[in-house]
C-alpha cells in the first residue's frame, strides 16, 4: 500500500475521531482538508515520496465551491426547509391530532396510531426532523402518558415516526443524494415513496398488535364517544388541503411539468397560503421562520463547503480508488458486498450525521456498487432507509436529545432508549425487505419513464 493510501485512511480515521470532539462538522473538514494537504507536501518535498496532492488544489476547492453554489437543484432546500416550517406553525397538527384521536378513540394503541398517521403527513410537508419530533412530542406524548400509556412505547412512537421526515419525499436527505451523485431528484421522490409509506405502515401494525396482545401499555379510554360520519368530516377538512399541496408539489415532479427547485418554490408558497388561511401569519412568525429557514440552510452549506475540500483532497490521495478497489476485491458475492456497505453506515450511525455520512462516505462507495450491477436508484434509497437508523441510536441520535429536550419530567434517557430499539428492528425488517424486493423501490420510477 502506498504512503498516499495510508493518508487517506487516516484521513477518515481522524475525521470520526474529531467529530465525536462535537467540534463544528464545517470546520472538521475544512481543517483536516489544509492539515493533510501540508502533510502530503511536506512527505513529497521533503522526503520524496509521492503523494499527488500540493496547493493547486486550494484553488480546485474554489473552483468546485463556486460549482456548488451556482447549483440550481440545491435551491430546492431552502424553499423545502421554508415549507415545513410554515406548515409547522399553521396549527394543522394541532387539529389533527385533536380529531384523529376521537376517530380511533376506542382503538387499543389509537392515540399512537393517530402520532403515527400525524407523522406521516408532516414527513410529506415538514421533511424537518427537529421540527417533527419536538412538535409530535409537545402534542401527543402528554396526551399518551395521561391515558396510561407505557412510557417507552410512547417515547418510542414520537422518535421513530418523527424520523420518516428524512424518507418520504420531498426530503432535503435525497436532494442532497440526489446532487452528490448527478442523478435525478424526481427518481429518487418516486423510488423513496412505498418505502418511505411503508415504513410507517410497519409502525402502525407494530403498535396495533403490542397493543392487541398487551391491553396495559396503551389502554382505551372508557369514556371515548364511537366514530361517526361527523368525526370523518372533521378529520378530512383539515387533512385535505395539505394533502392537496403534497400532491401539488410531488405531482409536478412526478409528472414532469416541474423541476423540484420549482415546485419546492410553488410548495412554499402554498404553505404560506395555507398558514394565512388559518390565520396564523404575523411579523413574529415570519422572522422566526426566516431566521430558522436560514439557520438550517447555512448550517447544511457550511458543511458542504468543508466536505467540498475533504473530498477533493481525500479522491488526490486515492482515497476513492482504494475504497472502490477494497469493495471490488472482497471474497464476497455481489449481494454481500451490498450487505457489508450497509452494515457499516449502519455502524457510522451510531457516531456520525447523516449529512457528513451522505457528503464523504455515499460518493465512495456508489461507484463501487454501481460497478457491481446493482441500479443507482435502488442502492440510494437502501443507503436513505439505513441513515434514518442514525436519528435513533446512540450517542449521535439527534432524535432522542430533541424528544428528551421537551419530554414531561419522569421521562428518562434510558426510557427514550429503550423505547426505540422496537422501531431501530422494524428499520432493519425495512431495509431487508427492500434487499430482497428491489421492485418495492424500482416500480414506480419504471412507471413514470413508461
């Protein structure tokens, strides 16, 4: 192995190292970028040994960050970011989990089912994981501890389904997939969407049959009226126009009379419709969501910009030849090399964002999987299912410290622990019935190029 591979590995080494710092991710990179270009100039001026990488790749990075920000499909993530946050103070899941509960008042497990369907619809809208764990948590986890529920089922229901977000488009984790690997964003939406469904389907039956066979962890309420054609009326005034602008902004993409920078901006202007609607628009609620609209964006591009420079210098040491030739050489069948990258983004989870894990480890190892055969499309929406894992396993699962942020005292970091590895398991029965049924991800972008 040659001394610029060494570099390289311990490139990445000390990236996972210094990120467990709680070091700025921007920074990190940035820094490990200028630290190992020094490093390599100084092994090849001063000792001889080649290492392929000088100071011409400073102006490389400005070259490729000027790229980055004259890229129109990353124009999508604000207005996508802008929409959630509007739909978030419409009061739209206030109502629905208002009357949702009454409809499966008598339903063992009713109340999380009504998180779980209220989660599905903001991961259609919101796409913020923050937004949709703090927002799920505030309105239902109170409401399920005063009916008895078991405290980690409970906590456990507002992490996994706040986390489906980052799945079921339009998600800002597969437009920024979607750019690291030059491929289609409207794809992407369409082969993350069974699964993205499905998932949250698995959720419901999973809390409907803890329910059924244990009565005690989520107990009906004695006095909870039957349902009736009125509560339907309820429930469907309020979820449609929501609906309609989910189908505004995916129908446009799917059917091609949008690109998603176009319809992300058409979506934000239809929440802000909706929020003015419900009368819920005032100059306090605009700055707040402006300033959080801009926070997130600017914290996303900064880690663009230091993972810009990372990659570049890591694919000058060979860093992406190494890894591409190390997965091509595995005494392992095509499958089992799939399975392999899996487990250790699995694993990278446990540590790392799923933005540092999108924007360094997804561009290495996507050529390599490529090469094996396997369609692009499939892969990345195996690769999306298996990062969702990373908001619920500790220490770096953003989930639990945004739950354990608001939760009512009496709920505890190990019960928030203990209430996830339900949900981490049927993530994992997720990603393998995806492994074995790739039609489950392939069907519908097959659909709209026929």
């Amino acid at each position: 192995m040659e001394i610029r591979e060494f570099l390289a590995i311990g490139m990445f080494i000390l990236f996972i190292v210094l990120i467990l710092t709680g070091f700025p991710v921007g920074w990190v990179l940035g820094g490990l970028a200028v630290f190992f270009t020094a490093l390599a100039i100084v092994f090849e001026q001063d000792l001889g040994i080649y290492t392929g990488v000088d100071w011409s790749y400073s102006s490389l990075v400005i070259e490729r960050i000027w790229d980055l920000m004259d890229n129109w499909v990353l124009v999508a993530l604000p207005m996508f970011i802008l929409m959630g946050l509007l739909l978030d103070r419409s009061g739209i899941a206030a109502e629905l989990m208002k009357n949702i509960a009454r409809l499966f008042g008598r339903v063992g497990g009713g109340l999380a089912v009504t998180i779980a369907l209220i989660g599905m619809l903001l991961a259609a809208t919101t796409g913020i994981i923050g937004a949709s764990v703090v927002l799920l948590a505030l309105l239902g986890l109170p409401a399920m501890l005063e009916q008895d529920y078991q405290p980690e089922l409970a906590a456990g229901t507002v992490c996994a389904v706040g986390t489906l977000g980052i799945l079921i488009p339009p998600s800002i984790m597969l437009v920024l997939m979607a750019d690291r690997l030059a491929m289609s964003v409207g794809d992407l939406f369409l082969g993350a969407l069974l699964p993205g469904v499905m998932l949250g389907a698995l959720y419901i039956a999973y809390i409907l049959t803890f329910a059924a066979l244990r009565p005690e962890v989520a107990p009906t309420p004695e006095d909870a009226p039957p349902p009736d054609w009125q509560m339907v009326a309820d429930v469907a005034r309020i979820v449609l126009p929501a609906l309609a602008l989910i189908v505004l902004v995916l129908g446009s993409i799917f059917f091609g009379i949008a690109t998603p920078t176009e319809a992300a901006g058409v979506g934000a202007l239809g929440a802000l419709g909706l929020a003015g609607l419900k009368r819920k628009l005032s100059l306090t609620v605009m700055r707040d969501v402006l300033t959080e609209t801009s926070r997130t964006t600017g914290y996303v591009f900064a880690i663009f910009v230091g993972a810009t420079a990372y990659s570049l210098v890591l694919r000058g040491l060979g860093g992406d030849e190494l890894i591409h030739r190390a997965l091509l050489e595995l005494p392992l069948g095509p499958q089992a090399t799939v399975m392999v990258i899996l487990f250790f983004t699995f694993l990278l989870g446990f540590f790392l964002d799923w933005i540092e894990i999108t924007l360094i480890v997804l561009p290495l190892v996507a050529p390599a999987v490529e090469s094996l055969g396997f369609d692009l499309v499939w892969f990345t929406v195996l690769f999306a299912v298996c990062l969702q894992t990373s908001f619920l396993t500790p220490p770096v699962g953003f989930a639990l410290f945004y739950l354990k942020g608001v939760a009512p005292e009496g709920i505890k970091a190990p019960t928030i622990y203990r209430g996830v590895i339900s949900f981490i398991a049927l993530q994992v029965l997720a990603l393998g019935l995806l492994f074995l049924w790739p039609g489950l991800v392939t069907w519908l972008p097959s659909m709209a190029y026929d």
